[in-house]
C-alpha cells in the first residue's frame, strides 16, 4: 500500500487544524466539556463535515481516509464534537445503506450542523445490547447499550439489533416510542449514554439495509478505525507536550529531557504512537480498497488501545505533579486518551480469530 497522503487528505487535514487551531486558542480553559455547538456549526460551514462522505448525499466524494484526517486533527486538540459517530459513523452508513429518506431526514441536517447522531453497536465478540423480534407482521426492539459515545445530546442514534434474520442498523429519533436515554458520566466527562429501548417499534423505513446484510460490521470496523485515528491525534499531541516539557523542566542543575530514564520514556513513547500511526493507515486504506480488513482492523485496535494507556500515563509521569492538575491542558489529553482506550477495549476476540486463521493457513 501507498502510505502517503492524498491531496484531498493534505487538504482537509490542514483546514481543519487552522480551524481547530484558532479555536483551541480561543476556548482555553472555558471549552465546553461534552458538546460545542457552535464548533459544530463552525466546521459545517467550513464544509468539513460534508467533504468526506460520497455524492450520494451531496458530498464531496470523499471517504474514511479524508475522515481519519480530520478525526487526527480533532483528537489533537480534544475536540468536544461528535463527528466520529455522526460523520464517519452513521451518515457514512447512511450513504451506503440508506434511502433518500435517510438523507433528507439526517445526513443533510448533520452535515449543515443542525444535528447530531450517535452509534449503539455492540462490544465486538459480544451480542447486541438491542434484540429484535417479530410480532404481528412488525419488528420491536428492546434491550440496553451502556457508554454510547455522545450519546447524551445526540439527536438520533444508530442502533445494532439481534434479529431473527441476523444483525441490523436502525436509526431512531431521540423522540421515538420506546427509547430512553440517560445520561453518563465517563472518564472524560464527555456526553455518553444509557440508550434503551423497550418495545420499540421499528419501521421499515428505519432499517439501514436488510437483516444480515453486514451493514453492522460495515459500520463497526469503520467506526473502530476512525476512533484509532483520533486515538493517534491524542497521542501525538500529549507526547509533543511532553517532549517540550521535558526540554524546558530543571532538576538537580539539569533539564530532565537529559536523563537516561526520561529519554527511554519518550522514545518508547514514539514508537508507540509511530505504531498507531501505521496500523491505522494499513487499516483504513484496506477498508477504503474494500478488502477484507478484520486483520488489520484489529491490529490498528490493539495497538491504538495499548498505546493510548502507555502513552497518556508516560505523559503524566514525565511532567509529574502538573501532569495531573486539572487547570494544565495535559489533563484533557489523559482522559481523552483513556476513555479511548476504554472504548476501544481489548482486542481478545480479534486476535483470538486472527490465530484461528493463521492456524489454519498452509505454511
């Protein structure tokens, strides 16, 4: 594979950190914790959140890899916007699976700003928090997903069903019969969600795709891969914060950017985070080719997981007490890194299948 960027990804990745740029500047301490509207409305206006879906929906024709760069630059500066899980998440599978309904109702009102969505999957290698079953000719949901990401002001929410027929996408107004929401605190106060549904009709019109399409992994490993990509953002910037600490800090008559110890810190640091970087691409540009990508998916997932919590907590060690002050802007990027890791969880299953079929290729 090529790992250079393309244009289009040299574009978008550079409006969007002048954008986020001036706005981190200008949020300082004061940002909004969750959600920033108006930083929504901001990029929306830019034409960030259109350029990278196809043009199907009105789109710049663009995809997951123009997405991976701007979800880099939004980890870089923690971005409290929702555009993993409603731009790469459920307006890309919009595009690729819905109706002309879907569009007018939500891709076109997200992509001018105006809304927001979330994505209930469920934990890979588990079953769906949500089951679906037939009752008098109609589908009805119910069942729980807990810690959905921006969850808690979204205005949809993209559902992952266990139905008779295999999986499937549903999305649901926050408004729809049956669905609750209860807010969550996470470990970076972000927004996420108890989403639950209890009896809930599901239209039709509301399904992405049929049952059993694949639809759902579609969207999991796409959504996996954009969390990694701002995974790799967060890591990049905390390490480059500690690196420019550790060259300005004194102890004992020395900057300790000179000791042994905290040199290897930082050099495994960015090996680390060179891996994120190199797993992410392998993984996105398979899926962008539309290749069979469970392998890298889950490579780039281990690896985002496990450097996310070595990386964050390097960050804190080097800088010491401040590395844990909640008024020093490394505090953000700790968490951001965690609830990262969090959601991004273990890889067991993946790898566990990855051995399976390694076992089973012919030497």
């Amino acid at each position: 594979m090529d790992f250079s960027l393309t244009e289009a990804q040299q574009d978008l990745g550079g409006l969007a950190a002048r954008i986020l740029g001036d706005w981190n500047e200008r949020s300082g301490s004061s940002r909004a914790e969750a959600y920033d509207p108006d930083l929504w409305a901001q990029l929306a206006r830019a034409g960030l959140l259109d350029a990278a879906l196809g043009e199907s929906v009105g789109g710049g024709g663009f995809g997951l890899l123009e997405q991976c760069s701007v979800l880099i630059e939004l980890g870089t500066v923690a971005a409290p916007v929702p555009y993993l899980s409603s731009i790469t998440g459920g307006a890309a599978a919009m595009a690729e699976f819905g109706s002309g309904l879907h569009t007018e109702r939500w891709v076109l009102p997200v992509t001018r700003g105006q809304r927001t969505l979330a994505v209930a999957l469920a934990d890979e290698g588990s079953p769906p928090g949500f089951t679906g079953r037939y009752v008098d000719g109609s589908l009805r949901a119910s069942g729980a997903q807990t810690a959905v990401l921006h969850g808690a002001h979204a205005d949809g929410y993209v559902c992952e069903l266990a139905t008779p027929d295999g999986a499937a996408l549903a999305v649901l107004d926050r408004a729809h019969e049956g669905l609750s929401i209860s807010e969550q605190h996470a470990v970076d106060g972000t927004g996420a969600a108890l989403v639950e549904l209890d009896d809930a009709v599901i239209d039709e019109d509301a399904l992405l795709g049929r049952p059993g399409s694949g639809a759902a992994t579609w969207l999991r490993q796409r959504v996996t891969v954009g969390l990694c990509a701002s995974q790799l953002g967060i890591t990049s910037r905390a390490l480059e914060m500690t690196s420019e600490y550790a060259q300005k800090r004194e102890q004992f008559g020395e900057v300790i950017g000179s000791f042994q110890a905290v040199r290897q810190r930082l050099a495994e640091a960015y090996l680390d985070v060179e891996a994120v970087r190199l797993t992410l691409w392998q993984a996105a540009w398979a899926l962008s080719e539309g290749k069979p990508a469970a392998e890298e998916v889950a490579t780039a997932k281990f690896w985002a997981a496990q450097a996310g919590h070595r990386v964050a907590h390097s960050a804190v060690h080097v800088h010491g007490g401040v590395g844990i002050d909640t008024d020093y802007p490394l505090h953000r990027y700790f968490v951001a890194a965690k609830r990262a890791e969090f959601a991004l969880g273990g890889a067991t299953a993946q790898l566990r299948a990855l051995g399976s079929l390694l076992a089973d290729t012919p030497a």
